[in-house]
C-alpha cells in the first residue's frame, strides 16, 4: 500500500535495542549511532529476567543520554525481584538520569515451571507501574538544587521531573488471557495505575491492531497505543517470531522468504512488508510508529524512508520534518 509523504511527515518513531551479549559491541554502538541521526522519540533497551542483563543494559541507556541525545526508556520486569530490589533497580536507574520505563509483567525464565512463583513479590506490570511512581515520588522528595547564591546550600525545585511508564498491549491476546475483554481490560488496569503509553508486541496483519485499538478505546483506554513493527527479514528469524508469540503467519510473506536464499531478496520481501503494514495503521490513525531493530539499522530505516518519515542522502539519514 502507498501513502503519500504529506501524510506521515511529522509523525514521530521510536526504536527497541537489546544490551550486547559480550563487551566488545562495535556494531551496536554504529547501528545507535544511525539510528540517533533520525532523530527518534526515544530508544528502548530491553532488560533480562532476574537482571542478566543490568548492568548492560544501564550501559546502553547512558550511552544514548550522554552520547546521542536520544531519549531513553529502561525495560523493567517483575520476574525474580522482592519489593527492596525493584525499589532499588529503580533507583539506580532514575539516578542514571533515566525516567522512562517499559513495565513490564515479564516470562519466566527457561525450564520454570507453571504458576507464577517466578515473578518475585510484584505479580503484574500494573504493580510495577504503581512502584516506579512511587519510588520516584519519595526521591523527589528529598531533591535538591544548587542555591543561586552558594555556599553549598540547595534548596527544593520548583518542578518536580515526572517519570513516563509505558506498559505492553497484545493486540492477538496475551498467552494467558480468557479472551479479548481481558486483554482491555488489562490494559485499562495499567492505565489507571499510571501507565502513560502503551506498546503492542509486533504483528504482522493491520486488522490484529486497528481492532484491538478500537476495542480498547471502547473499554475506556485512553493512552496512547503504539504499534510495534518488525521487518523479518530471514525464514528462520519469521519462523522464531512466529513460536515466540503465537502471532498469526503473514502467508504471503512467509512464501516469498521461503522461495528465495538470496539475502538481498529476503531483506525486500521483509522491508516491503512491514512498510505496507506501516503504511495501513499510519493511515488508521496510528499515533507513532515502535520499530523492533535486531540491533540492525538497515531494515528499519529502509522501511521508515519508504513510508516518508526519514530522507537519506549522502549516507546520512534525517528526519523529513527537519527538512521542513
């Protein structure tokens, strides 16, 4: 499906990076580095079930505030943490200078067995909402600033910072939902706890959105809902995406990436894809686009430039509004 680029100028993106597995991340600090130049609302980095990956992660997120001047959001489970360690993991991250999180219930870990020992003392993402306001609520109030006249002195500031939480939305239903009232209604629970956005796992048909959307609104959820892409650019990588969420299978796309071993083809068959499911929602209403990198740049940036959101020339890529 083709838009025009009037239609979609200005609309803003977002980004999912995952922490690197080892220290030596070369290519990941490049792919931020032209990811950065776009321009994006934020950037989120994914977090490990029981903290795996915190300190990694907490690298990353420095890494974009410091180096880029993007924004960034902190991923945050529920998996394995008493109440002290989540108040804790919070805090550092809020003394990082980072004050945007993704809430998160979080899976359980590999092997675990059914029920929800797993999860630690918070039992749901609505629970974690609740928590990172109210640690950030008692650090604020102990905050101080430099007094303008010296002397090691400080005093309260006039504007507290506000932390943002955004919460995940399922628009094909969560593994362990009854049913698709449920899923709204979950979602309006992590609204009301003060959940200010909202991201849906990826999908790969614009009706599995736009309707979840619309039963949302109609089940009283305001915030904002975000459609998270992905373009799936390998058979093997669909085929993971597929066993991971239960997602249903985009057969057309599915037949091309399996008809061909050229690279090349795959990448156009996967970018192609996501761009007319870009191209649906944006033209549906769709607030913003959260495209799910793989730490790779080449395919989200080729799908945000076809749908009119980013120009490349000369090997650098700009927003379109910062043409405007």
């Amino acid at each position: 499906m083709a838009i025009e680029q009037a239609q979609v100028t200005g609309i803003p993106f977002s980004f999912e990076l995952y922490p690197p597995r080892s220290p030596l991340a070369g290519t990941l600090w490049d792919t931020i580095r032209r990811l950065a130049d776009t321009s994006p609302e934020f950037m989120s980095v994914t977090y490990g079930a029981n903290g795996s990956s915190r300190q990694s992660s907490l690298r990353v997120l420095r890494h974009l505030k410091e180096e880029t001047g993007v924004h960034p959001l902190a991923h945050l489970t529920c998996v394995g943490s008493s109440h002290h360690e989540a108040n804790r993991l919070v805090r550092e991250f809020l003394d990082a200078g980072i004050t945007s999180f993704l809430a998160l219930r979080g899976d359980p870990p590999e092997g675990a067995a059914e029920g929800d020992d797993f999860l630690g003392d918070l039992g749901s993402a609505s629970e974690l909402v609740q928590l990172i306001h109210r640690v950030q609520t008692e650090r604020a109030q102990y905050a101080t600033i430099t007094s303008r006249g010296g002397g090691g002195g400080g005093r309260i500031p006039d504007r507290r910072e506000k932390v943002r939480v955004a919460v995940a939305a399922f628009p094909n239903g969560h593994p362990r939902s009854s049913g698709s009232q449920q899923d709204v209604d979950t979602l309006m629970a992590k609204e009301v706890s003060g959940a200010t956005m909202a991201i849906t796992q990826l999908f790969f048909h614009a009706e599995d959105y736009l309707g979840y959307v619309e039963r949302a609104r109609a089940g009283g959820v305001t915030i904002p809902i975000l459609p998270g892409l992905m373009p799936a650019t390998t058979p093997g990588r669909l085929e993971r995406i597929l066993q991971l969420t239960g997602e249903r299978r985009p057969d057309e796309l599915s037949r091309q990436l399996h008809s061909t071993d050229s690279a090349d083809q795959q990448l156009e068959y996967g970018v192609e894809h996501a761009t007319t499911l870009a191209g649906q929602v944006l033209a549906d209403g769709a607030p913003s686009l959260h495209l799910y990198t793989f730490n790779q740049h080449q395919a989200v940036l080729s799908v945000l430039e076809r749908v009119g959101l980013v120009s490349t020339t000369s090997g650098t890529t700009t927003t379109i509004k910062e043409k405007l």
